[in-house]
C-alpha cells in the first residue's frame, strides 16, 4: 500500500538528465545498498526467531544461562565495521569526483563549442539568470544547449539560498557577499524543476524556476526572444526587480550592464558605494601613485598580461602588501 501511494510522485533525483545526477544517483543506490547489508538479515531473524522460539514450540532450545558467544560478538562488530569502512571511503571518492567548483566536460562530439557561462543571483524570492556572453538575463528560467556544461557563478542579494535542479545535480549555496561555482550539463532535451532547497522567508515555496535544455537551434531562438523583449537590466531596473516579491512569469531582459554580477556581489547593484570602492577609499592615501585600484573582472583589461599593472602596491608602516584586483 505505501509503494502504490508513492506511485504517482516523480521521483527526480532517481531519474537524472546529467552526467552529475547519474553519478549521484548510482552514489545513493550504492549507500543503500550497503547499509541494507545487516538491515535485511536482522529483519529475516527477526521474523525467522519470534517464529522459532515461540511458546507453543516445545522443540527450541532453551538456554536461560546463555551470556556470552565470541562468534556472535564477531558478526556483530566486524560486519558494521566493513560497512563504515567501506561508506568512508566511497564517500571520499565521490566528494573530490563530484566537487560543484570540477569543470564538467562537453560530450565528444560538441567538445570544440565553449561553456556556457550563467550568472545567478538569488532574490527575495525570484531567481535572477545574466548571460555575459549574450548580454540578456532571464528571471525564473534559464536554458542551455544539450550535451554543452553550463558554469554557474552564484551569489545571492539578500539571505543565504540554495541552488537546486534536481534532474541535473549538485544542490549548492549562494550567499550575499560571495561567490560559488558550480558546473552541470543536461544530455537530454527537456524542462526541469528548479528549486530553492533552503528557507529565506514567506515566499520561499513560490522560489521556483524552469531550467531548459534545448537543440543548439532552439537555444538560439530562446535568445533571440530575449533580446527582442525590449528591456534593459540596468540599476533602476534591478532597484525594482529586487523588492521582496513574487515574479508572476519568466521575465526576459534584452540588455544587461556589463558589471552587474559583480555589483552585486559588491553590495552596490541598486545603488550606493560598492565595497571594492569602499575598500580601495580607505587604503587610498597609503597607496603607490602608479598603483591600479580593484577593478570589476568584466572589465579588467590586464589579464593578458602577468606583469603589467597586475598588482596594488599599499605602502603601509610594517610592510608592503601586494593586492591582485581580483580580491
């Protein structure tokens, strides 16, 4: 009667669409596996002794001195302990295997098209998706192009939230004032739930978006629609965007402002002082002349090179420190 009750559930992290999913999921089945090891024989002898050792059975051994039996003892540690031994070291295996931040591969025959790469911010209580390469952002959907890896860059722009598409894997958090990473690939047309897999306050059930995997050509045709919406993502916008609500639709954005992403991360995104400014106003009187201050990765021009202007050269009573204007 439970298996029939439970029949009509989707049962999406037993039914992956990646190679991230597949490899969890076959993790799951392997730990259950293991730990059904002295699960099952426990409840056959359980069963299998209520029935010998019954009342009405005059022909069971009674042996109320029974104390003490080395074999027993034996079985009793000695089986649970291969068992810990055996989860422990799967678990280290597959946690390095299965790290959010290892790059995920294209299949082989797309392995010359690039990542796609996705800036997600987390919303009170909306999801919001920046394509730096197409210039569009998206809030409560997102697609990607079957058989190409996606790198996720997350943040959030309130309380801490987390990253979820069950189909694909790797649930993974976004706090406000950092960045994490995260790398999946879809092998299979389709739409898959997105979910917010962490409280953050009344309108978390409704924290919900649609992650889409689509043929190269229908892709494309998803952008183009986004660019044709006619609206731009720009700081007023954001201002609006980020109030405490529901987004009632999939939103589209035609054009976004280089240095969001990282105006969020830098507390700044609707507005105000950004931290990097904040930080470099207050170092600045002790800061070499010729020294280049913090600036947002998107338009940080020297990156080509290792030497020039890669470094702040702070001139401080102790000692000179040197700060990369990545961080």
């Amino acid at each position: 009667m439970a298996a029939l009750s439970l029949s009509g559930c989707q049962m999406a992290l037993l039914d992956p669409k990646g190679p991230v999913g597949l490899a969890e999921r076959d993790l799951i089945f392997l730990a259950l596996g293991l730990m059904l090891i002295p699960v099952v024989p426990v409840i056959v002898m359980t069963i299998a002794f209520a029935w010998r050792y019954r009342a009405s059975n005059t022909k069971a051994t009674y042996d109320p001195n029974f104390e003490h039996s080395n074999r027993i003892e034996a079985v009793v540690w000695a089986i649970p302990t291969l068992i810990i031994i055996a989860l422990g070291t799967v678990t280290w295996i597959s946690t390095h295997q299965l790290d959010p931040h290892k790059k995920v591969e294209a299949v082989a025959e797309r392995s010359h098209i690039p990542p796609v790469e996705v800036e997600v911010v987390a919303m009170d209580w909306k999801w919001l998706f920046i394509y730096p390469e197409y210039g569009i952002a998206t809030v409560n959907e997102m697609a990607m192009p079957v058989g190409t890896p996606v790198h996720f860059k997350l943040t959030s722009s309130s309380v801490m939230n987390s990253f979820f598409i069950p189909q694909l894997g790797s649930q993974i958090y976004a706090m406000t004032g950092m960045q994490t990473n995260l790398s999946l690939r879809a092998d299979h047309e389709g739409e898959y739930d997105g979910i917010s897999a962490n409280y953050s306050g009344k309108g978390f059930a409704n924290m919900k978006f649609k992650a889409k995997a689509m043929s190269d050509e229908d892709f494309a045709a998803w952008v183009a629609r986004a660019k044709t919406s006619g609206t731009a993502l720009d700081t007023a916008t954001y201002k609006t965007l980020n109030q405490k609500d529901i987004a009632p639709q999939p939103l589209f954005y035609a054009s976004v402002e280089p240095t969001m992403f990282t105006k969020v991360l830098n507390g700044c995104a609707d507005g105000g002082l950004c931290k990097d400014d904040a930080y470099n106003m207050a170092l600045l009187k002790n800061m070499d002349p010729n020294a280049v201050a913090c600036v947002a990765p998107e338009t940080d021009k020297s990156k080509s090179s290792k030497t020039d202007n890669k470094t702040i050269a702070l001139n401080t009573p102790a000692q000179n420190t040197l700060v990369t204007p990545e961080g």
